[in-house]
C-alpha cells in the first residue's frame, strides 16, 4: 500500500516532460477553472508542483479531497503553457490519471493559512505548530538550523576538538538562574536537576586530561522569555581548551565564526579576524551597554560637568550622559515617541534640545542652557540642526538610559546604523565582583570560576570592585552571542575568591565537591566559551524572535501550547516520586 515515489515535488524539469512520474505530498490548494478544469499545487518537503485535472473524473477525485490531505498521483509531465518563473518546477506541469488519499484533513477549514502562518496569532501558531511547520518560509529556518549546527560540528573537529556528551540528569547548583528539579524515586526527598550549562562537567573534562572539548548542548533555565531567549531550553556551542589563554579561544572563534556567517548569513558583509576588543568600562561609557551594536554610528557623551548647575532638577547632583545626531531633520512627533519610548525601555526618563539651523538653542530642556550654550556646543562639536538626546541618574542608569537612546537613534534616523551587515565585537576585563542590586551586598559579577586578573594578589591587596576578571562576552549587532573565562583552576585561589563574598572553603567544597576535588589533584590551565546556538540562527536567519528559529518553542509564559506542558500529573506518579501537593489559599 505504501507508494513509491519516483520524483519529489521540486525535482521535475523540462527535460522531464513525457514522463509518467508518481508524487506525493500536501494537497495545498484547488483551483477550479470550469466545470471539468482545475489547478492543483502538491507540496512536499522539496517544493511544489502544479498538478492539472483536466477530466470530469480527475475534477470529481480532488473535489472529495480537503486541503492538507497527504496524496499520492500518478501522471504524465509537460510542459506549461503559462510558465512560472519563480517556481523551481514552473517550467512543466503534472496531468494525473490516479489520485490515493494516503493521509485525510478531516477538517474543511484550518487554523490559519498555511503559506500566511506567520501572520497568524502566535499561540495558534505554537498550539498547531505542525501545521506552522508546513509552510516553507518557517520550515526554511528549521532547515538552516540544521545546516549551520552541521558546519559548527565539523569545523569544531576540523580545529581538534572532541565532541562529548554531558549528563542532563545532575546535581544543583547555584549558576545564576532558576534550576528545573528533577525528583528521585529511589532517594526519598532528594531532586536531580536539569543543567544550566555543561559548566563544570567540561572543566572536569579538562582535569581529566582531554584537551579540547565541544557539544552542541542543552541547557536548561527556568527563566522568563524574551526576543532573543527561549524559556526553558536553549542550545549551545560549547567549548573548553586545555593549557589555554583568552587569546587561544579568541582565535578558534575568529576563524569558526566568519566563515559559517559568510555561507549561511542574510547578510554579505561580516567582521574578520582579529575582532574588535572593547573593555567592559569602555563599552559602558562610549555605548551605554555591554552589548554595543557597532553598525551604529553614535556614541554617548558624558557631558555631567557642562550640565551642573544649570537649574534643571534630575540634572543636579546626577551624572548626565548624551547622544547628539547632527543634520537631524525629524518631527517633534519622531522626537516625543523617541522619549517615551526610551521611558518604557529603559525605566528612566530622557530629555532633549536642538541647536536650529540659526545656531541657536531651541525646544525641550534648552532655556536651562543658554547661559552656557558655548561650552556645551563646543564640548559636543555641535553643529546648526544638531539634536540631543540625555539621561541622568546614577552613573549606571545615565549609561543605560543613553544606550537605549542610542539603540533607538541609530536605527531609525537615517544614515546612522548599516543593516545588513555583522558586525563582532569582544567586550573584555569584566569586574570580578558587584554591588547586588537587590541584596545591596557584594557578589560575583557573571562567572565564579572566572581567574581573576593580578591572580592571589589581586585578591589579597584590591578592593573587590577594582579587581577585573578575564571573562569576556561575544556580541554581534548588539546581541550577545556568548559568555565565556579564563577559568579559575587552582583550588586556594578559588577559595579566596569565594571568601570574599562571604562563602568559606567548606560551602565551596559541598556546593562544588567535583571539581574543587579535580583541582586538588591537579588542572591545567583552561577557557572556554559557549556561544548560543539559537541567537545565532536568529542573526544568521534575520530574524527579530528567537521562537523563528526553534523547531517547538514555547510560548513567553513558557508554555508548552501543542503538547499541553506543563500539565497535571497522575496522583501515583507524585506518590512514587514521594511529592505532595500544597494548594494554595
């Protein structure tokens, strides 16, 4: 019963007319022309083919047949009269003499139009993503998925690397986000948990005397969803080399990276190697973010002394930060959408002025500034029909309330922000340690297991907040691609590290029993980095959402809308697990 194809449905060509050809695929669309004449379109994987019944028993055969029912026709090729040249097989034509229904829609309509998915509501699209998957714009993302992994994979082991699986069933830890728990049957009262990084299984890897190690792995974070992160699961490129410097993972990368981007990017143009090294405190300051997009022009101005004094209230006592535009043209309409948009962005407010075409201070927060329009004019090289953007605050909100100006500017004023290309960058020298936000108490910057920079010493003499880390993130057009250290291996550093932010060498030998025990007996020096596998395809794809890109994503409340995740579970199952629901008031 099963058929034998002989062609898929973008594979026939002129050459094939004569033919008798089998297909199978989708019915995707009936066009009646008269009572005895009709265009079908059969899709399969491959492509399309216009199939025509040109009989009252051929019309009869397809009339029965509801759109997305998988078919199988059998027929003679020709070619068209009305050729189509933006279809692969538009040169012929499929005139069938036998139609089998191998799969039936038992619906008349569907949830939305195939071939117009992506303009549907996305938790329909999600519920029914088998269906979303059929069209050929979201599949071609799936597709490119695939081929890009398959170059990372062989390029990874054309640079010596090996690839090693990792376990998914570990312990937890505390690695900056919310673990998924996993409970035990056999332990009572005792929980797996799904890893959010091969962090330290690849750091043992390296104590284990492996020199180089990847995998294409997931990892796991019970966080919220954004454009360019999944909630729940996520895919990575991830590395560690032994005997290793920062510059060693810089040079794997630069020559991984181009290359694939090259092939596989909507873009043509893309950074080469070396990229572009900005520290941390530079890319702050010069960008108001640690993830600059460099296809923007602008960049962000401390203009905090030009601006004490003048009498305008969040500027007193405040550091102010600016982002001038020169020959601006756009409306006070473009400008008020600017300001509040940067508002909802950032949390902060901004504000603005002009220099007119007269030289002459005009709109917004000017009349504060007219007693000291030479200095700032001066200060910013304004020009006649300059704009300015500023945010004060705190130092760290003044930056980032300037870089969302910046963002915003360079992407919609024109002749700012080169679109279609790819720009790298590294941001380096991360501070080791941080003020918390919340808890007000010193903490780890991003990795623990970074090594610090100035090493014992560093640690012994410096306040926490001057000691910076050899950590570094991976950007490409203001997406952070990765994260990635020089790692801490030696077992007195890492405790002196950890006493800092108040944790002894006990609470890192029961948070961290396998690897602090590794370097006991000896590590090598080692780095790595991970780059995320779905940002990546996201760029390369030139897509703004990340769930573009994944073959079953969830939806931004991290529900699962087609397989119903997470549901209810059978009373037995928690019983076996030794889990008793409380239910809340």
């Amino acid at each position: 019963m099963f058929q034998s194809r002989t062609h898929n449905c973008g594979e026939l060509r002129l050459s094939d007319a004569g033919k008798t050809v089998t297909l199978c695929g989708w019915m995707e669309n009936v066009r009646e022309v008269g009572s005895n004449f009709a265009f079908i379109v059969l899709r399969d994987f491959y492509g399309t083919t216009q199939l025509v019944a040109e009989s009252a028993e051929m019309m009869a055969a397809f009339k029965e047949i509801n759109k997305e029912s998988t078919i199988t026709v059998t027929g003679v090729v020709r070619e068209r009269q009305s050729k189509n040249p933006k279809q692969a097989t538009g040169d012929i034509e499929v005139v069938p003499d036998k139609v089998e229904v191998l799969g039936k829609c038992r619906f008349n309509s569907l949830p939305f139009e195939i071939n117009k998915s992506r303009e549907a509501d996305e938790n329909a699209r999600l519920k029914y993503r088998y269906l979303d998957l059929r069209n050929p714009e979201v599949k071609s993302n799936i597709v490119l998925r695939s081929n890009i992994v398959a170059a990372l994979r062989a390029s990874m082991i054309e640079h010596g690397f090996l690839e090693i699986t990792t376990p998914i069933l570990t312990s937890s830890s505390p690695e900056g986000a919310r673990d998924y728990l996993v409970p035990s049957r056999n332990h009572p009262g005792k929980f797996y948990a799904l890893p959010q990084a091969p962090q330290q299984f690849k750091q043992l890897l390296m104590a284990s005397g492996f020199d180089r190690y990847f995998q294409i792995a997931p990892c796991f974070r019970d966080e919220d969803a954004r454009a360019d992160r999944s909630p729940g699961e996520f895919y990575q490129l991830d590395m560690e080399m032994s005997f290793a410097t920062q510059d060693d993972v810089f040079a794997v990368l630069e020559d991984v990276l181009p290359p694939i981007f090259a092939k596989f990017g909507k873009y043509n143009v893309a950074s080469s190697a070396p990229f572009k090294r900005i520290a941390y405190l530079d890319a702050m300051e010069k960008y108001g973010t640690d993830k600059p997009d460099l296809r923007i022009d602008l960049e962000v101005s401390d203009v905090t002394a030009e601006m004490q004094g003048c009498g305008f209230g969040p500027f007193e006592g405040a550091e102010v930060r600016c982002v001038v535009v020169h020959d601006f043209a756009e409306t006070r309409k473009f400008i008020d959408k600017l300001i509040a948009d940067t508002e909802v962005i950032s949390g902060n407010k901004a504000c603005w002025f002009r220099l007119d075409e007269n030289g002459e201070l005009v709109g917004g927060i000017s009349k504060f500034l007219l007693d000291r329009k030479d200095a700032v004019v001066a200060k910013l090289g304004l020009k006649p029909n300059s704009f300015i953007a500023l945010a004060a605050g705190k130092k760290n909100a003044a930056q980032k309330t300037a870089g969302v100006l910046r963002r915003l500017l360079g992407a919609s004023v024109p002749g700012h922000m080169d679109k279609e290309r790819y720009e790298f960058c590294w941001i380096v020298d991360f501070p080791m340690y941080e003020i918390g936000e919340e808890s007000g108490e010193l903490e780890f910057c991003h990795n623990p297991f970074s090594m610090p920079q100035g090493g014992m010493q560093a640690l012994e003499e410096k306040d926490p907040l001057d000691i910076f880390a050899y950590q570094y993130d991976l950007v490409c057009n203001g997406v952070e691609l990765s994260s990635g250290a020089v790692r801490n291996h030696d077992p007195e550093l890492m405790i002196k590290a950890f006493s800092i932010v108040g944790l002894g060498e006990e609470d890192v030998r029961a948070k961290f029993p396998a690897m602090y025990g590794a370097f006991c007996y000896g590590a090598p020096p080692h780095a790595g980095i991970a780059p995320g596998v779905d940002r990546m395809v996201m760029l390369l794809a030139g897509e703004d959402s990340i769930r573009e890109v994944i073959p079953f994503p969830m939806n931004k409340n991290a529900q699962d809308l087609m397989m119903g995740a997470p549901s209810t579970v059978d009373p037995k199952q928690l019983t076996d697990v030794h889990i008793a629901l409380i239910k809340e008031d």
